[in-house]
C-alpha cells in the first residue's frame, strides 16, 4: 500500500479486470499456435548431415519456444494489470463501427484464391488474389492494377520456384511457365 492510500482503503485486486480479458486471449492463441509447431517439429524427419549439422527441428523448436515464451510474459503482464494502448493514430476513427462489408469481400477473395489455386495455378489465382484485394480496397485503376497483380504473381512463383525450392502449382499454365 502507498503511503498516498489511507489505511481504510484498498488496492484494486490484482489480474486481468473484465476490459482486458480479451488480452488473455492472445496468450491463449500464442500457446495453442505454440503447440501445433512444436507437434509438427517433432514430427520432422531428416538426417542430420555434415552440410546441415543442426538438422530441420532446431527453428521450430526456437519459434516455439519463444511462442511459449511470449505468450506466458503476456499472461503474466494482462494478470498484473498491464494492458496495451488503444491505438491513436491519426487517421483512425475509435469510434466507427467495424466494416465488415469489406472484410467479407476480403474474406471472399481469399476463399476464392483457396479454391482455385491447384486448379488455375499460382500465377492466375495469385493475380486474381491481388487484383481482388486491390479493388476491394478501393483501387478502381484496372490496368495498372492487372499488371501489377501478373507481375506479382509471376514474382512470387518464380521466387518460390528456384529462389526456396518450393513448387507452387502451376495449373492450367503448366509446361509453359
């Protein structure tokens, strides 16, 4: 107690008040995210060579652990009465109600690209991804934005493709990309 309190007074109970409940949330996600690398780092199979001494588990296990790691400091900051900030940008509205029109529309497209992907291949569904994601956004500059959207998806195909090894598929435009 400090000595500003009177002696019939007492502190707030220590621990999360019923406004920042939500911030345990978080902990709980990080934990649970925590878990699923660590089971799918477990499962790794590879041996360990002379070219790759540490072998394939040692980043999930990093990430993991440091996935426990934060989610435990933040549960303990939330319980002790910490809470973050609400955000005071400039360009924010606090009190506008969320624009859940635009998040179903983004929602939509990603589904859309979900569903298309092995079928179209990368390079159609990632432009259309990018393309949606720009007009729904409010980007109505559809030429720009079509060969932005192929300029990407063609970037992020060729990168995966020999910059990581990564096979994205090519679908329809298999044997000619």
């Amino acid at each position: 107690m400090s000595t500003v309190e009177s002696a019939g007074s007492t502190p707030a109970p220590a621990g999360a008040s019923r406004g920042h409940l939500s911030e345990l949330w978080v902990s709980v996600v990080l934990v649970v995210i925590g878990a699923a690398v660590l089971i799918d780092a477990v499962n790794l199979t590879g041996a360990f060579s002379k070219v790759d001494p540490i072998g394939p588990k040692v980043f999930p296990y990093i990430v993991a652990g440091g996935l426990f790691l934060t989610a435990a400091l933040l549960a303990v900051n939330v319980l002790r009465g910490g809470h973050g900030e609400a955000e005071e940008g400039e360009d924010i509205d606090l009190s506008a109600p969320s624009d859940w029109k635009t998040v179903s529309a983004l929602v939509a497209v990603f589904v859309a690209n979900i569903a298309l992907v092995n079928i179209l291949g990368w390079v159609i569904s990632g432009g259309l991804l990018f393309f949606g994601t720009a007009w729904v956004l409010g980007n109505r500059h559809v030429v720009r934005n079509l060969i932005i959207s192929a300029v990407l998806s063609l970037v992020t195909f060729y990168g995966f493709w020999s910059g990581l090894g990564i096979h994205l598929p090519a679908g329809i435009l298999d044997g000619i990309l």
